[in-house]
C-alpha cells in the first residue's frame, strides 16, 4: 500500500518558519488533510513536507528544531531560501 503524503493519519503540526506572508504560520494544525494551496507548497518542498510533525511528537520535535546540526534545523533554514 502506498501512503499518500498529503493527508496524515493523525493530526499534525507545522514547526518552521511563517511563510507566505502568513498563509501557513508556525503552530497550525492540520487534521484530515491540507488546504489545496499548503498540499500544494508541501509538494515543492521535501524539507516542508518534514516540518510537519504529529502533536503528539511536538515537544521533542521543538527541542530537535533548536539544535543546531540536527535535521529538522537544517530543514528550518532550507525552507526560508526554497519557499
């Protein structure tokens, strides 16, 4: 079976920059699926697609962003110069 990358199992969080002058801001959750235009920013970008991560993994996602050389900070960083 193949999983689809646009709707997740559980609800899930954004834990990167805002972007698109606001139109997908830090700490938005997402259940069910994603709005046409944010499947369709996730779809240009792998690193985007990371800094999704289910509410139930947030704390230790945070921490992880924090952390210089870890890769959900270097995803943070690449997704301010590809979006």
């Amino acid at each position: 079976m193949t999983k689809n990358i646009q709707t997740p199992a559980e609800p899930v969080i954004y834990i990167g920059p805002t972007l698109g002058g606001g139109v997908l801001m830090r700490n938005m959750v997402f259940s069910g699926g994603f709005p046409p235009h944010i499947a369709a920013m996730r779809e240009k970008s792998a690193a985007l697609r990371a800094l999704f991560v289910p509410v139930s993994e947030l704390a230790t996602a945070r921490k992880r962003v924090a952390v210089r050389g870890d890769i959900l900070n270097f995803y943070v960083r690449q997704v301010k110069t590809e979006l």
